[in-house]
C-alpha cells in the first residue's frame, strides 16, 4: 500500500472518550503509521444541541495520553482544514443545494411536529415515508412561494426507489443494501447545519480519506453515503467497519455496566499502554498470537483484514491483568513517580530516595495499580509491629517462634554491614543453627518485624528499616 493513505477519527464533542472511541482512533492510527499514511482527527459538532464545553480538549488530552498523536486536526494544521465541522457549514450549504439542482436531494417541508404527530399516530414507518416524499413533487413554484414565506424545512437525500446499492468493506466483504431500505435522509436540517451523513462524505472527500475505518454502528448508513459519493461524482473510500464491544452478558458496552470512558480508566491508576495493548485485541489478533504487544510492535503486526465481524467481549479482569503486567515491568523510576503520589497521599512522609526505591522494589510483586502501593508498603511506614490478629499473635507464641526470633537477634547484633542479603544470610544460619524452616522458620521473623503474616520480601524489610529498629522489633 502506498503512502496516499489517509484515514480519520472524528468523534463528536459530547463528553468523554469512550473506549469504543479509543479502539477506532487507534486502528486508524495503526493503519496509518503501518502503510506510511496520514491521521486526522476532525471533530463533528454539528449537532449543537449534544455539544459538551470542554469536550474537544478531553478528546485530544484523552488521545495524546494515549499516544495517538494526529498529523492533522484542531492544533495541527493541514492542507485541509479547518478540521471542525462547525467551522464548514458554507460547504455543506453549496454541495446540499448542488444536490438538489442536480435532482439527487429535495426540500422537504414537513416539520419536526408534523413528524411526532404521525409517530404518536401510530403510523407505520412506511407510510410516514410515503407522507415525507410527496414533497419530492412539489412544484418549483409552490417551492418558491413556501421559501418566501421563509417556512421552515429541511433538504433530504432523494433515495432510488429501486435497486440496490453495492459496496465493499475490508472486514464484512460485498455488502448489498436494497434501495426500499434506504430512507430519504435528511442532510440539511432546519437551522442549516448538516447532518452526520451529508458533513461526513463532504468532509471525507475534501480531507481525501482513503479509508474509512469505523464503528459497525454506521454500517446501515453506508448505503446513503454511497449514494451521494455517486450523486456528487467523487470516488468512494475503502470502508472497514469494527464489530461492536460487548458486555460480559453480551450486551452493548453501555455506562449502565461501568465505567467506559478513558477519563475512567486513566483516573483509576490505569496504564496508557495496557488500555492501548487491551483495547487493540478487542476484535483484531496478531498472525502469532502475541497478546503483549508495545504500540511499535502493534504499528507492525496491524492489518485491517485480521479484523473479526463478531462483537468484542470486554473482559474487565484481562484489562486489570494487562495493568498488572505493565505496572511491574515499569522502570524503577517510573514505578516510584507513579506510586510516591498515593504514599503522600496516605499521610507517609517519604525517605530518601534510595530507601523509597527499596521500598517501591519490594512492594511492586503485589500491585495492579500504583495505588496498591499504599496497602502493601504500610508495614515500612507504622510505628509498631502489633499482631494484626489472634492467629498472628499465636505464631509468635510457639516454641519455635521463641528460639528463631531469639537467636536471630543474637547474630544480627554483630552484622556490620547491613543489607538484604547479608540479612538473609543470617536468617540462614539460624536455619542451620536450630533446624528449623520453612514457615516455621519465616513467619515468627514476619510477624515480629510487622505484625502482619503477609507482604514485602522479609530481608527488604529489614534493610529499609536499618539495625536499629530491626533489632528493637525483634526483642518484642
């Protein structure tokens, strides 16, 4: 595929980005870098009565966090901007009127009331159709005479009444769509703004999509789209549209189930590139399975035909185990800036840097979220070392507790250089010197130092708490 390929996200300012938003911005984005394309992000607002303040900029802060960085869109100026829609109502006035010289659109007089009336009416769908094309006849007088009364109307799609409309899309393959199924779409609306349907295709052929990769949602729609790229005579685009994101109950993933926005995810501790790995599985697989994939190695192994038709299950716990994943396999120094806000937080003062690195070190086996930080690093940061409960309090009562914790102390008292691994190898002699092990060796020297009878690795403990406080712990 050549570098001429030039795909587009254009969600609608009406809130946060929703994770089904995210997944399409990304396959766009995929397909682009992999064939050497360019990305647009073009927002849709022509809906005002849906428009959000603020809404843009949580898409584009939303994205960048991502790592989908656009090559043209709001604050990155192209050849074919503007790349909001509000900004290009005179353009889709000029093509909607060319319509309807050329006989493909019409004005449609009929009003928003008129319509709920029919619908309270009970009226079949195909009769209200029937009522909205008679207007398909109006004479150019009475049209005329109508506009000068400045009634109110919109211009709507003049749909083939016969036939059928052919096209093919990369993911579900030829499709056909039979003109009587098609309405007669509205693409001009009242107040003058555009719907969807007429801004879209307009927008696309200006902005020389080459591929148009979205949601099945708009697989219905693409039949009208079709007809007024012929209408217009421009080229149609490759269309790829994405299986939908279920539910586990198979339902559509709704905010009635949880949380779906990106906002939600990256607020509760999520990682950017587990979302990114996640959401990129749901509905396309690699050749070779691969499920840990960095965004490079998604760039790489990306391709619109792996697409599947079924709907995407979105499986909450492979989301937490992704996050897991990527937030133990961090750098030290991005495990320590993600996880020191949440220890401030929970009223810690924080150590000099070398023991906090030891303390991150040692509690990041346990965590999913950097927040997590806070339940297992407790044991560094209390003040005592009380039995959190009665079986606790048993282990140190045992024989066996008695004479480990005893003799422990004892060689520790002569350590000189003090570190884990020297605490360990003490802990070790103590083994050899009493014959005790396993957990009857271990959990007496765990609950002395801690209280608790699970968390970070004992010699860790150890170390960050020094001789000191070792040795104070350990005499009880």
């Amino acid at each position: 595929m050549n570098n001429n390929v030039r795909v587009r996200f254009a969600p609608s300012p009406t809130g946060y980005l929703h994770v089904g938003g995210l997944r399409t911005a990304l396959y766009n984005y995929l397909f682009a870098r992999k064939n050497g394309g360019v990305f647009v992000l073009r927002i849709e607002d022509t809906d005002r009565t849906r428009y959000v303040e603020g809404a843009v900029e949580n898409l584009v802060g939303s994205l960048q966090w991502a790592g989908l960085e656009f090559d043209e869109g709001p604050g990155a100026p192209g050849d074919f901007g503007p790349y909001t829609q509000s900004e290009r109502t005179e353009l889709y006035r000029e093509y909607a009127n060319q319509l309807i010289e050329e006989g493909h659109a019409y004005r449609s007089f009929i009003t928003p009331e008129q319509l709920d009336e029919m619908r309270k009416e009970n009226l079949a769908e195909e009769a209200i159709t029937e009522r909205i094309r008679k207007d398909r006849n109006l004479s150019a007088d009475l049209v005329q005479k109508l506009l000068s009364e400045n009634r109110p109307h919109t211009i709507r799609l003049k749909a083939p009444l016969t036939g059928e409309i052919a096209f093919k899309d990369i993911v579900r393959g030829d499709i056909r769509v039979p003109a009587e199924a098609i309405d007669d779409q509205v693409l001009l609306k009242s107040d003058g703004y555009p719907t969807y349907h007429l801004a879209n295709v307009v927008d696309d052929h200006h902005m020389q999509i080459s591929h148009v990769i979205r949601g099945e949602e708009w697989l219905p729609s693409t039949g009208k789209h079709v007809l007024l790229y012929q209408a217009l005579g421009w080229n149609i685009p490759e269309f790829a549209h994405l299986p939908l994101l279920l539910n586990p109950d198979k339902t559509k993933l709704s905010k009635r189930q949880g949380d779906v926005s990106v906002e939600d995810y990256r607020s509760k501790g999520y990682l950017p590139e587990a979302l990114v790995n996640f959401v990129a599985l749901l509905g396309w697989s690699p050749a070779d399975d691969n499920e840990r994939l960095s965004m490079d190695e998604l760039i790489d192994a990306f391709s619109l035909e792996r697409v599947g038709k079924a709907g995407a299950v979105f499986d909450q716990q492979k989301l937490e185990w992704f996050n897991g994943q990527y937030v133990r396999e961090a750098p030290i120094e991005q495990r320590i800036a993600m996880c020191s806000p949440h220890l401030e937080a929970a009223g810690y003062t924080l150590p000099e840097p070398e023991t906090l690195a030891t303390i991150v070190e040692a509690s990041t086996k346990y965590l999913t979220f950097p927040a997590d930080i806070t339940e297992h690093a407790a044991v560094f940061f209390t003040a005592d070392a009380t039995p959190e409960s009665e079986e606790a309090k048993q282990v140190l009562e045992t024989e066996d507790a008695i004479t480990v914790v005893s003799a422990l102390r004892r060689n520790l008292e002569g350590l000189e250089d003090w570190t884990a691994d020297n605490f360990k190898a003490e802990v070790k002699s103590v083994q050899k010197e009493t014959g005790i092990k396993g957990k009857n060796l271990f959990m007496p020297i765990r609950v002395a130092l801690t209280g608790s009878m699970h968390g970070p690795d004992i010699p860790l403990i150890a170390e960050v708490f020094g001789k000191e406080k070792t040795l104070a712990r350990l005499q009880g």
